[in-house]
C-alpha cells in the first residue's frame, strides 16, 4: 500500500507559493529553494529518525504485525509521511532492524572463530537467544520467514551457514551426533524461539535458558543415543514451515 500527501512536498507541507513573484521567476525560485530546501530536508530527516524509534518500540512491543498507523501516530506524523518514507511494512522493518541483525551476523563470525565446535555452537545460541528473549520485533524476523526485508536475508544465509560449519567441526571432533542436520536445528530453534516471549512473560526473563540446553544437550554425541526418525526436512521444507510460522 502507498499513500501521499496532496502537497507532495518531501515533508508534507502545503504549497504556499503562487504564480507570480519573486518565486516564481527563475532567479527568485533560486533563493527561495536554496532557503527552503534545508529545513525541508532537517523535517524530513527528524521525520525519519521519529519513525525508526517509534517503530522499534511498536514492533518490540506488538511484533511486526502491528498496524503501521500505530507506528505513525506515535511518532508524531500522519500515514502519508510514514509511505513516503517507507512505502511498505518491509522497508521499515529493514531501516529498524538492520543494526541489530548485524550483530547476530557478527556473533555468527565470532562462533566460527571458535576452534571447539561445541563452545562456539552453544555460544553463538546463547547470543541469538538472549535477543529473542528482550526484542520480540527481532524475534519474529529470526523465527519466521518475511519476504522483502534484504537484511533479514543475509542474516538467514550467514546464520545457516554458521549452524552447518560448526555442526560439520563438531562432528569431525565427535562431540555433536553425526546424525543430525542443519535443518533440524534452525527447525528447533525456530520453534523454541517462538515460545520465548510467552515463558519469559510468564516467569522469568531467562527462562529460556532451561529450554535451550536441553535442546543442545540433545545434539551431543552419545553411544547410547539411537538414531534419529527419518527423514530430516529438507532446505525448502524448512523455509515452508518458516513462513507458516508468520501467518
């Protein structure tokens, strides 16, 4: 959905200028852009900078389906600024949480740099974790599938492939079962971190930690542990159930 203002002025405001003057002529419309045209771009900027933060508040609190016009209303500004400045809902939750994705990418780097594949693995969900369980926004972006959000994109590359080489070194060193794939895990977690938001309000802000470490004890080599039900989930499964996940 795209909206605009009837102005179309970047800022919103109403078209004063007549036919005649100054302003009108080639000279006068010079000095008179030149005059305008940075408060324009500071409202338009302020404009933006309200937006992000009110939506990071709305979308922590209400997840990323939450109405757009709340967004708007609380930063300040009507629903025509809010699609100027981000035509859909996927561009906005991009600008938001671009920042914050890049750091789980970064926690992702980190892990991989770790030489006991287990260290790395349980850390590198500790950190993951720790985000699900504070912003529920960043929540529904790591647990679901949302078409359009480019960062979100690359971070479910890089976070595949962190999972997939240090359960690959973990194997090679004999400590995570050798039957266990990618896909089970980003399943299991997927569906453990949609759980967070609901335990954490009910008890504690680190219940989660409970849950996750039987599900990374779960994936330690054993003797004993028998083998896994076939079959695993495939890439595309995965990415199916992902965005049922959203609905």
């Amino acid at each position: 959905m795209k909206m605009a203002d009837s102005a179309g002025r970047p800022d919103g405001t109403a078209d004063t200028g007549g036919g005649t003057g100054r302003g009108s002529g080639a000279v006068g419309g010079k000095e008179g852009s030149g005059a305008g045209a940075p408060v324009r771009r500071r409202d338009a900027r302020r404009n933006r900078d309200l937006l992000l933060e009110a939506a990071h508040k709305v979308f922590t609190e209400l997840g990323l389906n939450a109405p757009l016009d709340v967004i708007a209303r609380r930063a300040g500004v009507g629903n025509a600024t809010l699609y100027r400045h981000f035509p859909h809902r996927a561009a906005l939750v991009d600008a938001v949480f671009r920042d914050q994705l890049t750091g789980t990418m970064d926690a992702g780097d980190r892990a991989r740099d770790v030489d006991d594949a287990w260290t790395g693995l349980t850390g590198y969900l500790q950190a993951v974790f720790t985000v699900l369980a504070t912003d529920r926004g960043t929540n529904d972006l790591m647990t679901t599938h949302i078409e359009g959000v480019e960062s979100l994109e690359a971070v479910h590359a890089h976070n595949h492939r962190t999972v997939e080489l240090l359960l690959e070194r973990g194997r090679h060193q004999g400590t995570i079962r050798t039957d266990v794939t990618t896909e089970d895990v980003l399943f299991a977690l997927a569906a453990l971190g949609r759980a967070v938001p609901a335990l954490t309000a009910a008890t504690t802000p680190d219940a989660w930690r409970r849950p996750l470490a039987l599900l990374c004890d779960s994936l330690r080599a054993a003797p004993t542990s028998p083998p896994l039900p076939s079959p695993a989930l495939t890439p595309e499964q995965l990415d199916d159930t992902l965005h049922h996940f959203n609905r």
